[in-house]
C-alpha cells in the first residue's frame, strides 16, 4: 500500500524522502555485521556485497593501507577479473582510489576515460567513485587518518549521481565503526592469548633446568607467540665482547647457514650490537639488502627479511639477545615490542635459573664434604633475587596491557587467575628470600608445615632429575617449634638427600609430620621415609659417628652434624626402621603452643 503523505508530497520531498530512507537501510544493514560476524575478512565481504546491491554497481572493492608497505592493497572486490595471487598494490596518490588514500577526500568520476588518474582493470567500467575510510585519532587535536577506500564501478557513464557518493560516504562511516570493532575485539583477543601463552610459557620454563632444552623451548615459544617465520637466542660474552647463536628455530624448509652456531664472533661486528649497546629493542627492516650480507649473526636464508632484536639486561649486564624474523617487510609496532621484552624476560628468568641450579648441583659434593649444606639456602636465595627483578618487569607489563573484560566474560576470570599466579610467584621469591636473611644465632617459631614446604623448594628440581617423587601432606592442625630455621632445615635436607642417593632408579619420599609424647614432654616428629636398598646391618647401629659413610664419595658427617643440630634443640634424630624395602629416619622437636 502507497504512503498517502509521499503521495501528496512533491516530487522533490518524494526523492529526498526515498533517499534518506535509503540511507538509513544502508547503514543499518552494514552496522548489523558488527554482531554477525567476528572475521574482519567476512564483515569486508558483507559490506562490500551490501554497497554492490545499493548502488547497483557491476564492480568495486575495499582496499585497506598496508602499514608495512604504505601501499593501498586489496582486501575484498566483487567482479573485478582478479585472482587471490595476484599483486594489485597500489601507491598513495596513484589511481583514483590512491589519490582518495593519499588526500582522504570522495572522487565522483562520471567517466574514467576521460581521467588520466584511472587505473584499468575492467575494461567494461565507465563510471567510478570512491570513498576513504577515516578513523578519528588525537593528536595535539582531533585529526582524520586513512584506514582504506571503498571504490565502486558502473558500466555506463554517470552511473553514480553526487547523492550517491553523499550516501557512500555514510555507509564508509558506518563501515570504517564497524570494522574497527572488529579489529578491537580481535586485538582483545589476541593479547589474551598471547599473555595466556606468555604466562604458560614461563611457567614451563621454570622447570627447565639444562640450558640447551631450555634455549629450544624459548626460541620456538617466542616463533608461536609473536607469529615470527623464524627466532634465536644470541648470547653475549660481555667479558670478551663475543657472541655467539645458541639456539635457532624456523619452519622445515628454512636453513640455517650460520657458522655462528658454531663460532664466537665480535660483538661490535654483528647486526645485534645495536640492541646490545644500547640495551634497547632495535628492528631492521630488511636484512636481505647488501649492508648486511657480510654481518655473521645474519641468517643466510632469503626467506627472512625484517628483524628485531631484543636484549637481555639483568642488573645493568646484557646475558644475550632475543631476535625475530618475518617473511616480510614488516614494521614491528610498539606493542609488539614490548611483549617481545616480556618474552625476553622470561628466557633471561629462565636462563639464569638453569645456571644457578646448575652451580647448585657442581657444588653439592663439596658442600656435604666441607659441613656447609646451608650454603643451598644461600644459592636458593641469589636465585629468587635473580628471578625477583625479571618477575617484576612481568607483572608490570602484564598490568600494562590494561585487559579489562565485562562482567560474565570468561576472560575476565583468565585474567584474574593469571595475576594471582604471578603473586603466588613473588610470593615464593619473597619467602626464599626471608629464609636467606634468617638470624644466624636467634631462634624463632616456626610453623613444622611451612619450614618442610621451603626446604623441598630448595630439592624439587634434584628431586625431578633423580625421577623421585615427594609426598608430603601438611597436618591438619598448626603445629609449632621453637628452632633456628635454617640449621633444621640443613638437617631435613640432609634427609633428603641420603634418600635420593639410596633410590639410584628413581621412586617415592614420605615426609610424615606427626606428634609424640616423651617423659611429658610433647614433640613433633617429621618422619623421612625412601624407597632405597636400606643401610647394612653391621653399619645400622653407627649411623650417626663421625666419617662413618657406606658410600665412597661420602664423609661420613652429615648424619653427625644433624644429630648434633637436633640435640642443641633439645629434640634428637633416630633410625625408625631399615630394609631391602627402604629407610626410615625420625626428627623429633619440641612442640611449642601457638
């Protein structure tokens, strides 16, 4: 049924009347895609196809600007005799779409053979306009950028009216707010998952304890987290000013014809010596130019052409560096960057843990041989104040990147499990070191459960190279002693240790904390139960001498000192039971009331 005010109106009212409905269906059909799709590729698709039917038109296209390349490149076109391989990247200014990027004003061209500007595609195309796609930015003050040009083509001349570029310059509005919501969500989506991955990625690292698997891991989680064709990890001889490629990761197909791998070289004649002076991410833009073909720390493959560097500073020394590679010219932005430096910093937590623990496991012959098992609360010390500055760069860039997610969103309970995790870690670093810095002669009290969680901190990792596994249940109650912590800890640790060495095919420990009474006295006990072969009888009764050892490498002191630790705390140290089926060793403490 007609419209009896359109009837009666004139003409004029009629066609401004028509054309501002046509407007508003326009726009909101192109607004409904923000909620149709979450592709950018689809939604360009959607609006493309949606302008086509509006305008009638026989052909047109979205093109976006590249802002690795600068160039206009097409993303989405409707009739044009194009394939997906073919390269139709256009310059700023060239064509009548690069002149709408370049001056970000709307063309109207009633006939293109008459415009020396127009590019031929189709041959059949007489009439084009174009729109640009303006995102508002601030500056000092609002300004517009270019994000792209929508360009459509009618095969007779004045296909497209004036009115009708006004209305494509709307529907460009309405597109340009719909795909920046698109683009924002999938940038949301991306940094969670990139810091989902980060924070995995630390977390495996951890536990990584020799160098060359722990390298391997980095440079292929730093490839998956940034989408890089390729990365490495240079490490720097600051001492001699060398470095060298200790681990390398890229694609089947890419090779590596580096004698780096092999050889040290100057640091002040490799490409990286930038990042490593300045202690600042440093990018190339293409590697593959002739400056840089003689630079020993360059891949020799031409599949890789930009390149940035990150470098790996603790405490004003810089260890190494982090490096990726694209496939293409690309511009590494801001954001990039700095999750490149959390990545770093996370293979810098990691490297330095390796070694620390590395020099924890040389040193641990000469420490039972020399009486000083406490020298592992030291190490356990330097390590979490070597941990302790990256962990802090971590949380701040995780709390830089400001994800907030509404309320109901699953990510926003991601996001708060992930910065309780990281607490959970300064935590410890925090415990580990209030351990370090215990009185030397002052005894305090100390809850059983928390002194027997630190020391197996300090033996997890031997514990996990041995294959053993620890069991260990905190009592369901607090439970108290008066004891100076670190010497009870030398004597738990001795325990430990005895144990590991009496399992040489792996098993399982049982830390038992118990409570006894003993000529009315109440103590706590904390039974240390192995797996091993068991102690020889004629040797059972003689444990706790002096230089009396069942091992070849053994003083014959540890077990000694620990008798002689738990006597000055009024408490004693005993042998429960012993067999082919395994050992079992008793501390006994005072209890004290909370």
């Amino acid at each position: 049924m007609d419209d009896p005010i359109n009837a009666q109106a004139p003409s004029s009212t009629r066609q401004e009347h028509q054309g501002g409905m046509r407007a508003l269906l326009a726009r909101y059909n192109i607004g409904s895609l923000a909620v149709k799709t979450e592709e950018p590729r689809e939604a360009l698709q959607g609006i493309l196809g949606e302008l086509i039917d509006i305008f009638r038109a026989s052909s047109g296209s979205i093109a976006l600007i590249n802002p690795d390349t600068g160039k206009l490149e097409i993303e989405v076109q409707h009739g044009l005799p194009l394939d997906d391989g073919d390269d139709l990247g256009l310059k700023l200014g060239q064509g009548i779409t690069g002149w709408v990027a370049f001056y970000g004003k709307p063309l109207l061209i009633p006939d293109v053979s008459a415009d020396a500007r127009y590019v031929r595609i189709r041959p059949q195309a007489r009439c084009e306009m174009a729109v640009p796609m303006l995102e508002t930015v601030r500056v000092v003050e609002e300004a517009s950028q270019v994000l792209g040009v929508i360009n459509l083509d009618g095969d007779a001349v004045n296909a497209f009216s004036p009115e009708d570029l006004r209305l494509l310059e709307q529907c460009a509005i309405e597109a340009t707010a719909v795909m920046q919501r698109i683009w924002r969500l999938q940038l949301l989506r991306a940094k969670a998952h990139q810091l989902e991955v980060l924070v995995g990625s630390g977390q495996a690292l951890v536990g990584k304890i020799e160098e060359r698997e722990l390298l391997e891991s980095v440079v292929l989680d730093a490839r998956r987290i940034m989408h890089a064709k390729a990365s490495a990890v240079y490490l720097h001889d600051s001492a001699r000013g060398l470095v060298h490629l200790a681990s390398w990761s890229a694609p089947e197909g890419f090779h590596l014809e580096d004698p780096g791998a092999d050889h040290r070289f100057r640091a002040d004649d490799c490409a990286i010596s930038a990042a490593l002076h300045t202690r600042k991410a440093v990018e190339f833009q293409n590697i593959q130019t002739l400056e840089y073909q003689d630079l020993p720390d360059i891949p020799r493959d031409p599949g890789l052409v930009s390149m940035l560097v990150t470098p790996m500073v603790l405490e004003g020394e810089v260890i190494g560096a982090l490096a990726l590679f694209t496939g293409l010219p690309h511009r590494f932005t801001n954001e990039e960057k700095r999750l490149c430096s959390a990545l770093a910093s996370i293979a810098l937590v990691a490297l330095q843990n390796a070694r620390l623990y590395a020099r924890v496991f040389q040193s641990e012959d000469s420490l039972r041989k020399n009486e000083q098992l406490t020298t592992l609360g030291l190490l356990a010390a330097e390590i979490a104040h070597e941990i302790r500055n990256p962990l802090t760069v971590i949380k701040l860039l995780f709390g830089y990147l400001g994800l907030d997610f509404p309320e109901g969103d699953q990510r926003r309970t991601d996001v708060r499990v992930i910065g309780e995790k990281l607490d959970q870690l300064e935590a410890l670093v925090t415990r580990v070191l209030n351990f370090a810095k215990a009185p030397s002669s002052v005894h305090s009290r100390w809850p059983v459960a928390e002194i027997i969680e630190d020391t197996i901190v300090l033996i997890r990792l031997k514990l996990s190279q041995s294959k053993i596994h620890l069991k260990f249940t905190p009592p369901g109650r607090l439970l108290l002693i008066e004891a100076h912590k670190g010497q009870i800890q030398q004597v738990l640790l001795n325990l430990l240790i005895n144990a590991t060495q009496a399992m040489h095919e792996g098993g399982s420990i049982a830390v038992v904390v118990g409570t006894l009474e003993k000529e009315g006295t109440q103590y706590v006990t904390i039974d240390v139960t192995d797996e091993g072969t068991g102690i020889p009888e004629d040797m059972r009764e003689k444990v706790f001498e002096s230089f009396l050892s069942g091992r070849p490498d053994g003083t014959g002191l540890g077990l000694a000192i620990a008798k002689r630790i738990l006597r000055s705390h009024h408490g004693d140290i005993s042998l429960v039971n012993t067999g082919a089926g395994g050992t079992t060793m008793r501390m006994l403490l005072p209890q004290v009331r909370a």
